[in-house]
C-alpha cells in the first residue's frame, strides 16, 4: 500500500478502509478512480489535476 491510500477516507458504504486508486483515461482526460475491494463502491473524479487532489476530492466527500 502507498503511502497516499493509506491517508484515503474510509469507504462510506461499507467503513472498509481497503480503497484504492487507480488511474484510468477516459477519452483524452486522465481521470481516477477511487474503488472500494470490499464492497465494489467506486467513485470516479474527473478533471482532478494530481493525484493528491482526488485523494482530498474522495476525503471531502465522505465526511
Ligand atoms: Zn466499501
């Protein structure tokens, strides 16, 4: 695990903390995706320039 999934909120579906990020391209635009392995929840942001900015994206949305 990196050190960025590590500071990943927690699933808000299932409180699982085994989220992970995966980079995916979607036409021209670098999006990510945050996908939870427990439960299958996955939540894409797009237009998130880094890394560190859909962390903060995915946090935000789940408090
Ligand atoms: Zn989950």
């Amino acid at each position: 695990m990196t050190e960025i999934e590590e500071r990943l909120a927690k699933c808000p579906f299932c409180g699982h903390r085994d989220m992970k990020m995966i980079d995916a391209i979607k036409g021209i635009d670098a999006h990510y995706l945050i996908v939870c392995e427990y439960c299958g929840a996955m939540t894409s942001f797009d237009y998130t320039s880094t890394r560190v900015e859909c962390m903060k994206a995915w946090n935000r949305r789940t408090k």
